[in-house]
C-alpha cells in the first residue's frame, strides 16, 4: 500500500497540517495492513454479496455452503468459477441459505465476470481507482462501498477514503471530539488532506474506535476540535431563517 520511507514522510507531513490524526497513529502503533488476493474478485465480490446485511458468523455459513456446492482440485478451499455459479439451478443456491435477491446479484456478477466488465486482477492493477469503482457497481447489488473495500483490502490502493464507512466516520468522530457523526462530505472535504495516502488514514480511523473501546485514544486540543466544528457548521436552512425573521418581527410588534 506504502513503504515505509513514505509512511514515514507522511507523518512527517501530519505533524504539521493533522495533530490529531499524527498523534492517533503514533498511539496505535504500526501500519500493519497487508493487501490479500488470495481469491479472483469474482470470488472476493460474490463473498461480499452473500455478507450483506448479514452478521459475520451467519454470512460465513452461508457462503461456506455455497462454496462447498464447487469442486476444490485439491485446494482447501474451492475457488469459485463463473461459469460453474451461472449454471447452477437457483434452486440449489437457495438451499444453501442464499437469498434470491442475493443468487440474482452473484449471478449477474458471474455474467460480468464472463463478459469481462469485471475482470482479473491482472487487468483491475492497471486500471485507475475510478474506473474500477464505475465498472464493478454495474453489478447487481455491488455499491461504491463494496468496490472501496475491494480496493484497499484486495489491490493495496493507498489513496482510498471511504466515507460512507461507519468504523471510519465513528473513528474520526471520536478522534477529533466530536459531539455528532461527520456528514460524508465534511469527511471528504477534510480527509482530502490526508492524500495521497487515505487507504492509511481510514485504518487508522477504524483503530481509533478499538483505542476509544480500551480507554487509550488521545484526547484532541480544543484548539483543533474548534476549528473543525467551525468549518463544516451547517448554514441555517430557509425554513430557519424564516422562522428567525417572523420571530424577530412578533418581538419588534410587542414593544
């Protein structure tokens, strides 16, 4: 994702423009995400479809049965085929305990694969992060999010910030003092100083939520916890504004 000349460099950089997030990561230690493609992204992408909205231990049930339905040659885990999924009776998948929102998603992610909308990761490391996200959320039920994960977990891609990403919103809420949830624009507009290594910063994000639950987490400066409550401070809605003028105008006639 990053050497660690550049890791370096980069809190170099935070202890000048990022206090907080300098001191959130010398408290969490060392970087130590290592990038798995152990799977094709067909497999890594019909794993994630079978999670959604599922918890861990169900999901992992779930898609253990259905890979459990393909032969392994061997391996100790059967890597899936497209072509072997789209031929399988959706009957059979729902056996597995797959739902058939969920059979209809993988199996429109086993067609993109065949017909080269999502393909190998020989081809995914050449092509730019925006591109990757625009072609593999024209599968069924596979969102920015997904692809976001993909991108960091499966590709290494360094300068990934998912801002839709609870771990990641509640971390920077609770690292920078907070009182409420970041929308995902002010997380953008002020994550954007953390590139060209935002995949970095959101691990850090999500180990703040871990600090936070063992007491460890480092307390901001008001100085710092002001600053970013001010820039993002929501303008008063038309709706408010109107409701202020008629008041201000109800007192004006009482006195």
């Amino acid at each position: 994702m990053c050497t660690a000349a550049e890791l370096t460099a980069f809190k170099r950089k935070l202890s000048r423009i990022d206090p907080v997030l300098a001191n959130l990561m010398r408290a969490a230690g060392k970087f130590t995400h290592v990038p798995n493609a152990e799977h094709t992204p067909f497999h890594a992408l019909a794993r994630a479809i079978a999670h959604q909205q599922l918890n861990g231990t169900a999901a992992e049930s779930i898609f253990g049965r259905f890979v459990g339905l393909y032969p392994s040659n061997g391996a100790t885990v059967a890597l899936l085929e497209a072509e072997l999924v789209l031929a399988t009776p959706d009957e059979k998948l729902r056996a597995v305990g797959l739902s058939f929102a969920k059979i209809a998603g993988i199996k429109d992610l086993a067609q993109k694969t065949i017909d080269g909308t999502v393909p190998p990761y020989e081809i995914l490391h050449t092509l730019a992060d925006e591109e990757i996200i625009e072609r593999l959320t024209q599968v069924r039920g596979i969102g920015r999010w997904t692809v976001e994960m993909l991108l960091m977990s499966r590709l290494g891609r360094p300068d990934i910030l998912p801002v839709d990403d609870f771990g990641v919103r509640n971390g920077f809420r609770l690292a920078y003092g907070l009182r409420g949830m970041p929308t995902t624009r002010a997380l953008a507009e002020y994550g954007a100083r953390w590139a060209p290594f935002r995949s970095v910063a959101a691990w850090y994000l999500w180990r703040a939520v871990d600090l936070h639950r063992a007491g460890k987490l480092p307390a901001p400066t008001m100085h710092t916890r002001i600053k970013l409550v001010k820039k993002h401070k929501k303008k008063p809605g038309r709706v408010a504004a109107k409701k202020k003028a008629k008041r201000a105008k109800q007192a004006r006639k009482r006195q």
